[in-house]
C-alpha cells in the first residue's frame, strides 16, 4: 500500500500530466474561430495549431538541464508558471503574433514536464509501487485530453468569445498546480547528488517513501552510484559507451510509441472515419470515443503494471497493436467499408495502446538510466518520443493521400512487428526493483 504522502505527492506532481494534456488537446475547440478571426491563411493556420508542438520539442530537449541545476521542484514550479502564463495569455491576446508566443510557451511547458514529472515520481516512489504511480502522470494527460474535449463542448456557443473561455480555463488547474508543488519535498536523489549539505533532508523523506526500510542502506547505494566515474576519473557523460543500453532502450521505445499512428490516430481520427463512410456527427462522436477508451486502459494499465511488469503489458500490447492494425489496413486494401468495422477496429487499437506504450513509456524510461544522468536521459526519451510526433502528426495527411489509407497502415503494422521484437529480445523487466539495482543490470550488464 502506498503511504498517504507518497500519493500525494505523486498527484500534485502528475497534475502537470493534466495540464500537458489539456494544452495539447485544448486547441481543437478554438482553432477554427482563430483562423475566422485573424483571417489566417493555410500556412498561418498550420503554425497556430502547430507552434504548442515546436515548444514541446525545444522544452522536451533542454528539460533536464533547470531539473539538473535548480532540482526536480523548483523546475515543476516552473512548468506551472508557464501553464499559467500560457493559459492567461492565450485567452486575453489581443492579436495573432502575441497568441503564438503564449501558445509557443505553453508547448516549453508541456515538453519540460515530460521530462521533469515522471523523473521527479521515479526518484521519490518506493520500488514496490513506482509503475503506478509513474503512470498516474500518463493517467492524468489522458484525463486532460478528455476534459479539454467536454470543456470545449460545454464553452461552445458562448457567443463569439467562446474560444477564450475554452482556453483561459486551463488558469484554474494551473493556478491548484502552482500552490500545490510548493507542499512537496524536493527529490532525495537530487539532494544526495547535487547538495551535500542536504542528507537529512533526504533522509527524511525517503524514510516516508519507504516505510520499514533500512534508509542509511539506500542512502549508501545512492551515493555509491553517484561516485561512478569513468576510465580517465571523470563523471561519465550521458553519451558515453557505457551507457549505450539504456539510450538504446529509451531512443527505440521513444520511437516505437510514435509509428504506432497513434498521434495520427488521435488527431485524425475524424477525418479516417469520414474516409471509411461515416458521417461528420458520427465521425466526430466516435472521436470522443476514442478519448474515453483511452482513459479507460490506462487506468486499467496503471493498476495491473506493478502486478504483470512493464514487459508483460508491452508483449500483450503489442500482438494486439498487430492485429487491429492488420485488420484496418485490410479493410482498406478491400473497402470493407460497411460503417462499423474500423471504428471498431480503431477502439481496439487504442485499448491495446493505452494498455501498453501508452501507460509504460514514461515509467520504462524514467527507470533505465543512472541517478546521475536520468534527468538527461528523460529528456532524450522525451524529445525523441515529442520530434517523432511532430513528424507523424505533420505527414499522415501527405502520406495518406499518396499511399492511400490500406499502405499507411500496412507500415504503422510493420512498425509493431519490429517493436513486437524490441521487446522479446532487448526490454528488460524492471518491476519490483529499485532505482539502484537497475542501474547495476542494465547499465553493467
């Protein structure tokens, strides 16, 4: 069972999870009335539902130096500053260019809080629970996305405002984010890394973390991986020979999670249940289908992944991936469009997803790497994971078009044979099992 103040400081932490989530998703209810009210043409238009994307991947790369340099806390207090600021300044611009800073600076919110969030649950959660509460963070994007969506549908028809209100409500959540971190403790493996002065600190609050728990032993072993040097004496770098497993693992699982399709999914799915003969309603009610399916399995996954195991999940999920998007591209090969198969299959497909990539990814990689390069080693997870969706989400609709809909997801299905493999022959298992001896298993293995 996890202690009371472990929890709720994995809540506060993975409240930044409901706001990257609700950012990412926010936009859909409002950009059509943007474009109307600038008069923006194609391009501009592009840039304005894209910009939030090219922040994520700028926070994404450069969001493990402020949680290397100012710790773990200050860097969320950060993030919640820059929700706020976005939220705020979104809802009152005044014109188009001073909309894309804030919207931009929202995006650097999303992109650090993907490295910083599940970094920060991973460090202070005991060994026996840390999947669950890593995933709350993947739990609380989900259920952003989701309520970005009903917030936009009760906002709707507000009058000519109504896009203002929809994304200057974010100020709420942002503002709950901003007081509540300051309640939690700085992370005790940055303390014991970066402020000597602070072992006390650390002590106590792993002592909290790990009820029962011999913590002068876990304080040694923190200490004793954060004197690794290298064959010249000096501290090794996060590309240096002897951590190529866990880059390995991180890049390949980043990478994998995208040419799934499933942010092509995501943000088209309106327009792949049109291409397949559902009406524009319909299209647009099975895209809210798709939200709550995905906050259901991953719930299901954030409870069962201490359970089964990361491996486990990503075996199960990957055969499934297989199946349903072998079953969506052969309705296309045959146009077996009688209007209920895909959607069907599509469901599926997302129940697979957010049962496996989509609970595991931020656990796995905030797990692999070395106390002393994770925060670098997040963000190189992250940034690989933010600069593939960037390229799948701005290339299905070419793609798509030029290969036609059964092609696109012939390779999507070829994509999950090979993470099928990925995960039979290279991912380790790491349940159960603290930070400290994973790094002994997959670092010197």
């Amino acid at each position: 069972m996890v202690g009371k103040k472990v929890f709720f400081w994995s809540i506060v932490v993975a409240l930044g999870g409901f706001l990257f989530g609700f950012d990412t998703a926010v936009i859909s209810g409002a950009e059509k009335a943007i474009q109307q009210l600038w008069n923006l043409n194609v391009f501009e238009h592009g840039l304005t539902v894209a910009i939030a994307l090219v922040g994520t991947v700028l926070g994404s790369l450069t969001g493990g130096i402020p949680s290397d340099k100012f710790g773990r806390k200050n860097t969320l207090f950060g993030i919640a500053v820059l929700y706020l600021l976005a939220s705020v300044g979104t809802a009152l611009a005044p014109d188009w260019y001073t909309f894309l800073i804030f919207r931009f600076l929202g995006g650097i919110g999303v992109g650090v809080s993907s490295v910083t969030a599940p970094l920060y649950i991973s460090e202070i959660a005991p060994a026996k629970s840390r999947g669950k509460l890593v995933a709350l963070f993947q739990f609380n994007i989900v259920f952003g996305i989701l309520m970005a969506y009903v917030s936009n549908y009760a906002f709707a028809g507000l009058g000519e405002h109504d896009w203002r209100w929809m994304l200057g409500i974010q100020a709420v959540p942002s503002i709950i984010f901003l007081v509540t971190v300051l309640m939690v403790p700085e992370s005790p493996r940055w303390l014991l890394l970066k402020r000597a002065d602070k072992v006390e600190e650390a002590k106590r609050t792993l002592q909290i973390a790990n009820p029962g728990a011999n913590v002068n032993q876990i304080v040694a072993d923190i200490l004793i991986s954060a004197q690794e040097r290298d064959d010249h004496g000096n501290k090794p770098a996060l590309f240096s020979k002897k951590y190529s497993l866990p880059i390995t693992l991180a890049v390949l699982f980043a990478f994998f999670n995208q040419v799934s399709g499933i942010n092509a999914i995501i943000y088209y799915a309106p327009r792949i249940f049109e291409m397949v003969g559902l009406g524009q309603e319909s299209a647009l009610l099975s895209s809210a289908g798709i939200g709550l399916v995905n906050f259901l399995f991953t719930l299901l996954a954030m409870n069962v992944i201490d359970r089964f195991g990361r491996r486990s999940l990503m075996l199960i999920g990957s055969v499934g991936l297989i199946l349903t998007l072998a079953l969506v591209a052969k309705a296309f090969y045959l146009e077996e469009f009688n209007g209920i198969a895909v959607p069907i299959y599509l469901f599926v497909y997302i129940a697979f997803f957010a049962f496996s990539q989509g609970a595991v990814i931020w656990v796995f990689i905030s797990e692999i790497f070395p106390n002393q390069v994770r925060a670098s080693g997040q963000a190189l997870g992250s940034f690989t994971h933010w600069i593939m969706a960037a390229i799948i989400a701005f290339s299905f609709p070419y793609i798509s078009e030029t290969l036609g809909g059964g092609n696109t997801f012939l390779i999507f299905t070829g994509m999950m044979v090979l993470q099928l493999l990925f995960v039979w022959r290279l991912m380790p298992e790491t349940k159960g099992t603290s930070l400290e001896k994973i790094e002994k298993s997959v670092v010197f293995h």
